[in-house]
C-alpha cells in the first residue's frame, strides 16, 4: 500500500473495470486514503498544488452509502470543475456523515497526465467498516 | 483484501440446450422468476465462466416482472448488477426498471458514416486526416467540448436531441431519420436531471470521452451479403468513419443519482437484492418514471454528443479532400431502456426493454424502421478492438423471437486493464499498428495500452453466434485504417 503511517491505498484488479482498497486509522484518515486513491486513478502521480480550496458536505445513511457520496463528490469537482485534490482536512460531524476542505488546483493537460477516465463510483463489492482495533478499511470499484 | 475474481456459483448450473444456447435453469428455490438464456458457443464458453456473469444473469432472473427469461449475449461479462451483454424485458405495469440494466454510460452507442473515397486514396492523406481529426475532436479525461452550453441550450439539447441540432445546423433530416428514435427520445424532462449531471455535461457536448471509446476511419474489407451492402451504401474498398461514445459525465451522473436515489427507496421500503447496484423501482412508480424521463435526457444528450463529432469529422474531410458527402448509414444505442412492442406468450404486447452492452436489431418489415431499411433490417455495428475488425449486421427475424429484438454490442474483455497495460506497453503496441498501416492517436497512453487488441475477445466469433442462433446476419467487416481515441 502506497501512503502516509498506518494507512493507505492500493489498486484491484477487475474484469472491465478497476477498484482500490484502503485504509486509515480513523473514518476520516480512510476517506482520505479513498480520495487519494481516487486521484491517483485520474491524474496517477501527476503533482498537485494548493491553489485554491472548495468545501463540501457529505452524508450518508450507512458508511457505504457516505463513502459513495464522498467520492461521488470529488469526481463532480473533477469531471464538472476540473478540480484535482492535493491535501484533505476532514472532521465528522456525527454517525456517517464529514465536512471537508480540499485543497488542490484546476486540471491543467500540461502538468497533469490523465489515467483513467472515471465515470462512477458503483456499490459493487463495496466495503468500509473498522476493525477490533478502531482503524477502518474499505473497497470501492469503479467504472471506467 | 480480495479482488473480485470470486468464483461463480452458477456456472455449474449452466447446460447447453442447442447450437448456440445455453441455459441456466429456472430455480424458484434461487428466487429465479425465468430462466436464464446465454448465447454463447464451445469457444466463448470458458470465458464466460471464468467471472461473475453468469451469477448476474440468475440475478436479474429475479426482478419482479421481467418476462421469460434472462438474457446474455456472447460478449458477456461482469458488470454492475446486469452483466454487460444483458437484456431484460419487463411487464410495465408489474415491472421493475432498473439503472444497472441501462448502464452507467447511457446511451453509449455507434454511429458509421459512409464516404465516396477508397482506402488508396485515403491513405495518401492518412497522417493528415487522423492530425486533423484528433485535433478537432476533443478527447480524453479532462478534455472540454467546443460549445460552453447556457442552462437554457443545454435544456433544449436533453429535451430535444437531435432535433436540437438539426436547429443549430449539425445536423440534416437525413441524419434524424437514421438514428433510432429519430435521435430524441420521447418523454425527456430535463427537471428530472440533476444539477451536478448538467454541471458534468456543459462543457462535455462534442467529446469522446476515453476508455474504449473511439473515432475510426475504416475501410470495407470484405462484404457478406452485397444487396444488404449496398443497400447500406458500403462498397469493397470504401472508407467508412465510425464514431462510438455515450453521454460523458452527464449520463454517468444521471445513472448515479437514481442508483442512489432507488437504493434508498428500496432500503426504506425493506427490499433487498442480491446486489445492491441491482437497485431498481417499479415502472409507474414516481421513482421509476423520473429515472426514464431523466434518462431519456442522457439519450437525447449522447446523440448529439454523436452528431457533433460527426460534424467535425465532415468538416476534416472537407478540408483534406474538399467537399465530401459523409452519410449517415445509422445509428445504434447500446446501453439504454426502450418502450417497444413485443410477443410474450403469442400476444403482442408493451414491453420496458433493458439492454445493457446490448444493441437493438430489428428485422425486415418492423414498423420502426426507416423506409429506406425496411426491406432489409435494421443497420447494426459492432466494434472489434483497436486494430481488429468491426462488423456491420442486419437483423434478422431470430431477434425478435428470441432476444427481444437484441444482439450483441462489441467484442468483451478478457485482460483487466490493470493486466493489459502490464502485458504490452505503448510502443510495442504502437509499432504493431504502424506495421498494419494503422495510424493511431491517443490522449493518453493508457488508451493505447488498456485497448490493446488481447485485451478483447475476438468479435468475429461473437457475430458468430449471433449470426448462427439467426439474430442478424453479417454484412461487411470493416478494417481500421486511422483511429482517434482518449
């Protein structure tokens, strides 16, 4: 797994399309490691500054249902804004649902290689749930 | 963690009944309401095995509804909920319908154009056509369309497809008459999208997209049946442009938030499936009925998302070889819902029809054919892999007694993208296709190595099948001579 301390992401095979799995110590350090893994299948290790900011609101009525809508934010911000994420500050505000800042920059074709063109995050197979321990670990597939 | 390359559980209980199908036997025990009904023969077999199709088919096998049997075709594979190749039609007023039998990329579909050129003098001018071309047809992740669209014009564009563009002078009344549904889909709400579908899709009108989507110029390499040919206006030797790609971010966007929207319902009403991308809503439910008109919407987008490459692709022609007519021989949908008529049990009835990775193929006489193809079936193109063989297919009688009017849409993968890129890289893909004469142009890289031709089943023996349980018949192969992808 590629990431910062005990967490992190990595890349699943698939049939037609691709996933990853993740993890983090916490609910919001696994939905950073979802959104990076994330952009690393639309940008791969392109660099990404901090230009500007935007903040969203996310809410789900179980942890699958938010880690959709968290993902299905931020592929919005790409698809429909071009925005790319460099760095997260994410907080929760209660059972299944976070507030995040995002910090990261306008898609430029010159400095930022595309991978994959994402359509949609999907529930196939999906997971995210904590472990005896407290860390959370999560799978999310992809169609491309 | 596992990928998801688990076993299916019910490949065992496939059978072959006759050439060409194969049956999963109806198990009410399973909670099966018909029988599962694959096309498929001895070569496809073991690929259709080897992921979870087969269990997907038994699952739509469930749905409340759907009306004698569980459809697949031979270029099954694993998809989200459906399997990609499926085809499931509903009763409307007992029905269920569901996103996951449309597909992501509504309205994901192929459109060929005819020319009056040969490949000889084609290929004088290739470099510079395919220059042309990728430089005028946006493509790739990130890419944006030529036209911002206003709130108001992109309103027009989902109410009124194609004829929108015909208004706006993309389009001619010839291309509108071929294209299924006259390209705009009856009952489109744009108020039924949501805003972050038309935020998606504003500036995406006039793309291709990426993944396996495509712009060829290709020439007719061999013909199969020639009154059908030229009737389609393709000779041996022509140049043909064919142009598959969907509704880029705004289907994709439409599809999620009636996934999301029907899960919910379905989780307040207590429903569950065995597969939550299954997510479906009765036909006259308000859910249901918003889904359709919304994605009516994404319909109406995808064709003129179609029909503005082929302006551009007019115009390309136009200033390499002056002014060319490019006709629209047809254009087919292959991820979409359709209200159609039917038999079901010897009556003619209304039927929802799902095709997921699955194209329509009305035969001779059908009343929804244009004039100039009611003697001959319905055009079909079915794309083969980058530097492989397209083929052009008529339908045929067989469909609609025994696929609700449906064939295949496309050779299916066999190598994940992941092991495709690993296996060939860009150059040695590359110089594969200049040895072949094929000039290519990618956005990326990864859209030469993840199309890479292993990475497909090899279409020539789907049209096989399709041909052989007597769905459509073979027309023309088509050979890739310059191709534009994302």
């Amino acid at each position: 797994m590629t990431g910062r301390g005990a967490g992190g992401f990595a890349v699943l095979e698939h049939p037609a399309d691709i996933g990853i799995a993740f993890s983090g110590a916490s609910l919001p350090e696994a939905l950073e490691q979802a959104a990076r893994g994330l952009t690393s299948l639309l940008v791969g290790d392109s660099p990404v500054e901090e230009r500007r900011s935007l903040v969203v609101t996310v809410e789900g009525r179980d942890s699958l249902e938010l880690l959709f809508n968290w993902l299905g934010e931020l592929l919005l911000a790409f698809d429909a804004d071009g925005f790319i994420c460099a760095r997260f500050k994410i907080e929760t505000l209660g059972d299944n649902a976070v507030r995040a800042e995002l910090l990261g920059e306008d898609f430029d074709p010159v400095r930022h290689q595309p991978v994959h063109d994402v359509k949609a995050i999907t529930y196939h197979q999906m997971e995210l749930a904590p472990d005896a321990k407290g860390a959370w670990h999560g799978r999310v597939y992809f169609d491309i | 963690m596992a990928g998801s390359t688990s076993t299916s559980k019910a490949a065992s209980r496939l059978t072959r009944s006759e050439p060409f199908v194969w049956r999963l036997p109806l198990d009410p025990s399973r909670g099966m309401r018909v029988e599962g009904r694959v096309f498929l023969s001895e070569a496809l077999l073991p690929g259709a095995l080897k992921d979870l199709s087969l269990d997907q088919v038994a699952n739509v096998a469930m749905l409340p509804g759907i009306l004698e049997a569980s459809i697949a075709m031979p270029d099954i594979h694993q998809g989200y909920g459906f399997p990609i190749g499926g085809v499931a039609a509903m009763d409307p007023d007992t029905g269920v319908v569901s996103p996951g039998g449309v597909g992501f990329d509504i309205n994901c579909g192929v459109r060929l154009l005819s020319t009056p050129l040969g490949a000889t003098e084609v290929r004088r001018f290739l470099t510079e056509l395919v220059g042309v071309l990728a430089a005028d047809v946006p493509a790739g992740t990130g890419s944006k369309g030529p036209l911002t669209l206003s709130d108001t014009a992109l309103d027009e564009v989902l109410r009124q497809g194609l004829e929108w563009a015909a208004s706006e002078g993309y389009a001619t009344r010839e291309d509108l008459a071929c294209c299924e549904e006259g390209g705009r889909m009856a009952g489109a709400l744009p108020e039924k999208v949501s805003l972050a579908a038309k935020r998606r899709g504003q500036r995406q009108l006039g793309t291709l997209g990426a993944g396996n989507h495509f712009l060829e110029v290709q020439a007719v390499d061999e013909i199969f049946e020639p009154a059908l040919a030229k009737a389609f206006g393709l000779r041996l030797g022509g140049v043909v442009v064919m142009i598959h790609t969907g509704s880029r971010g705004l289907g994709h966007q439409v599809a999620t938030d009636y996934i999301r929207l029907m899960d919910s319902a379905m989780a307040r009403a207590n429903i569950s499936l065995p597969d939550r991308q299954l997510a479906c809503a009765p036909v006259r439910s308000p859910e249901g009925r918003d889904y359709l008109a919304a994605m009516a919407c994404a319909c109406n987008f995808a064709w003129c998302n179609r029909q503005l490459i082929a302006f551009r692709t007019r115009e390309a022609f136009r200033k390499i070889f002056g002014p060319t007519n490019l006709p629209l021989v047809y254009d087919v949908a292959h991820n979409i819902a359709k209200f159609e008529r039917h038999l079901v049990g010897g009556q003619e009835k209304l039927v929802l029809v799902h095709r997921k990775g699955a194209t329509r193929a009305f035969p001779p006489h059908h009343r929804d054919l244009p004039e100039s193809y009611r003697e001959t079936g319905q055009p079909i193109f079915i794309p083969g892999d980058m530097g492989r063989y397209s083929f052009v297919l008529a339908g045929a009688p067989g469909a609609m007694e025994r696929s609700f009017g449906s064939v295949c849409h496309g050779a299916g993968r066999v190598l994940s993208r992941t092991a495709a890129r690993r296996r060939q890289n860009f150059y040695e893909i590359e110089a594969d296709l200049k040895r072949q004469g094929i000039v290519a142009r990618a956005a990326s890289r990864s859209g030469i190595t993840e199309e890479a031709p292993d990475a497909y089943k090899d279409v020539a023996e789907v049209v096989n099948v399709v041909e052989g349980a007597g769905l459509a018949r073979r027309v023309a192969r088509l050979r890739p001579l310059g191709v534009i992808k994302g």
